[in-house]
C-alpha cells in the first residue's frame, strides 16, 4: 500500500568520490510524492552524480537512497527502472535509422513485467499487448505533439524533437518518478516552455513525480514545486522556491562561494 503522504524519495548520507574528488559528500534531501522538483547548484556541485547514484549508474560509497519505500542504493540501473524511477541523460539518445514510433516501442522494453512477455503470452496475447503498446506509444507522441513524426526516421529529428521523443519514450514504461538532467540545455526560450508545460501535463494527469537539473533560475522560480541546492557535493537548501532564493548559503554559493558561473 502506498502512503501519499510519505516523500517518494528520501537520499540520505550520499556520498561518493572518484579519486581524490568528492563528488558528493554527504547529501540528504527528500522528494514529494508528485511534486515538480528542481535540483541546482553551480557546475560541478555534484547534480549528475547524484542522479548518477541514484538511478544506479553507479554505486554509492556510503549513504541510503530509499525510493517509494524500497532501499535502491547500490542497485543496478535496470532494476531502479523496474522500481519505477526512470532518468533522461544530458544528451538525447535516438535512433537514427529507426522510425518514432519504433523509437516509442523501445521505451517499454523496460516496463516492470514485461521482460517476460514474449515468453508467456500467446500469439494472439503478444499481438494484443503490441497494439496496446503502440496506442500507448501514439498517445504519448500526440501528448508531446510529435504524431505527425510518427511514421518518420529518428534521425530528421531537431535538437529539441529529440528531447521530447526521449521524454515520451521514458514514459511508455510509466514511471512513477522520473529524473531529467537537464532538459532545457539548449534549447529555445519556446521549446523550454513546451518541455516544462509537458512535465506539468504528466504530473497533473498521471502523478508522475519530477526532479529535474536546470541552471536557468527564472524557470526554476516558476515552474517548480520544490528546490533542492546543492553546493561541493553536500545539499545546502532545501524548500519552496521564494524560501530557497532568500537562503543566504544559497546566495553565498551561487555569488561568492563558487568560481564557476
Ligand atoms: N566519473 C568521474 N570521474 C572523476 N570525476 C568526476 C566524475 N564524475 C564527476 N566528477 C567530478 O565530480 C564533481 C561533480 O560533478 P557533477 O556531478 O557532474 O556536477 P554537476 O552535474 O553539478 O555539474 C566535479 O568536480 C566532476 O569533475
Ligand atoms: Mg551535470
């Protein structure tokens, strides 16, 4: 049984180094259940790391990462998916030579159970599951105004198409969190808003959970529920966006305490 009131996400004591350097040291922050969460912080304060640690790319030297009420630190990548928690990466990965909606499809292969499918189900069942797939996959390309690039090759994609096909994709495995670093990253003004009114639309109509890494402060203000700052790997802030940009350590951080940006 799910309880809505309990955070979705609760990383505790995450650290990790690569040689001598702390990544993340140290990091506990929590997420609500079906909040827009946005996580920020000068470059190098350890964002992807975390996100990293968390969708189990890689493995945590200390620290908990419990995620609706499972313990997920140092799990590998695929089963944090079967969990629920899928992530976008900083550069969008399409398949060229294969067609939308193909590039849709993929994103089920993923969907708790369904690894099993070809095995278990009959013909006639497999057939009926991929007509539901490809419904679903016609339905989340039209969610994110790509039906009429259905039929088309990955690769005549724009920049910007791609991020939304990767979000769409992300989603045909229904998640019930999702991780975007950094979805806005160069992108126009326009797109940025449609990406931003795309994630409002799936938490809105599905509950899906977001936390999403952005630099750009006004759509961080605007569009999110929920701040988390980090800052040389430890999370300094944490609340609502006017409380975070009142925070002092967040203001030392982002003018004094940091020779990037
Ligand atoms: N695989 C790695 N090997 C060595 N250093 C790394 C690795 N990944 C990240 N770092 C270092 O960890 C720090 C945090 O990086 P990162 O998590 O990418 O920060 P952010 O996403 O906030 O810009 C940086 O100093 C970065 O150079
Ligand atoms: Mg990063």
């Amino acid at each position: 049984m799910t309880d809505t009131r309990k955070p979705i996400l609760v990383v505790d004591g995450l650290a990790r180094a690569f040689g001598g350097v702390h990544a993340v040291e140290d990091a506990s922050f929590s997420v609500e259940r079906g909040s827009v969460t946005a996580l920020i912080g000068p470059n190098g304060a350890g964002k992807t790391t975390t996100f990293n640690l968390i969708a189990g790319a890689i493995r945590p030297d200390s620290g908990t990462v419990v995620f609706d009420g499972r313990h997920l630190e140092g799990r590998p990548a695929h089963e944090v998916a079967r969990a629920g928690m899928m992530r976008t990466f900083q550069l969008p990965r399409t398949m060229a030579a294969m067609t939308v909606l193909e590039n849709m499809m993929l994103g089920s292969v993923d969907h708790p159970g369904e690894s099993l499918g070809g095995t278990l189900l009959s013909r006639r069942r497999t057939k009926q599951h991929e007509k539901m797939l490809s419904e679903r996959a016609a339905s989340l390309l039209s969610t994110v105004g790509l039906a009429e690039k259905a039929a088309e090759y990955g690769g005549v994609l724009s920049g910007g198409q791609h991020k939304l096909l990767e979000i769409a994709r992300l989603l045909m495995a229904e998640p019930t969190m999702v991780l975007l670093d950094e979805p806005l990253a160069g992108v126009n003004p326009s797109l940025g808003e449609k990406i931003m009114d795309l994630v409002h639309r799936v938490r809105d109509e599905r509950g899906t959970t977001f936390l999403f890494i952005e630099h750009d402060m006004n759509t961080v203000m605007t569009r999110a529920d929920a701040i988390v700052v980090m800052a040389r790997g430890q999370v300094i802030a944490t609340g609502s966006p006017s409380a975070v940009q009142q925070d002092p350590a967040v203001i030392e951080a982002y003018l004094g305490g940091s020779t990037h940006e």
